[in-house]
C-alpha cells in the first residue's frame, strides 16, 4: 500500500519499484530463477476508512494465502472492478 502523490505517475511510481526490485532480487540467492517482472501491474485505489484493513491484511497475507492463493485473489480483484480476467495478466 502506497500513498501517491496525484503529481507522481501511477507508472512511473511502478517503473522505479520494478527496477529496483529487480536489481534486488537477481543479486539474491532467494531467487535464482528471477529473470524480472512481467510488463502488466494492477493497482486499486481504496477509501481512507479502508486504510486500517488493508494494512491488516497486508500483515496477514501468508496466512490468508494459506487459503486462497494469490492467483484466484487477484482474479477475483479484477472481475470486481469490472475488467475482463485474461491469464496473460499473471505473465
């Protein structure tokens, strides 16, 4: 969860946590098989009476992935919201 500025891009704001992440990741032995993120990202905007749920979650996401899997969680997301699911979004 970010806070973002209206005077940042969304995808430049997506840019620069992609390219740093990316340096991170291939210079750890956690990820071997890293070859870099995919070009697609989702981002959701949320109301500020959400906030404290969200984090909430956000501290418990492996125990709640435990029982839904990151995959059918996004999808579920994205038809939500009223878009089309495409497996190419998780590429």
């Amino acid at each position: 969860m970010v806070g973002l500025s209206p005077s940042i891009a969304l995808s430049d704001l997506v840019r620069d946590i992609k390219q740093g992440s990316s340096k991170w990741a291939k210079q750890q032995d956690y990820f071997p098989n890293f070859r870099g993120w995919g070009k697609e990202y989702g981002a959701f905007s949320c109301s500020v009476r959400d906030i404290d749920s969200i984090i909430h979650y956000i501290n418990n996401q492996r125990i709640h992935h435990n029982k839904c899997t990151f995959e059918h969680e996004y999808q579920g997301m994205i038809e939500r919201s009223g878009l089309e699911w495409n497996e190419y979004r998780l590429t």
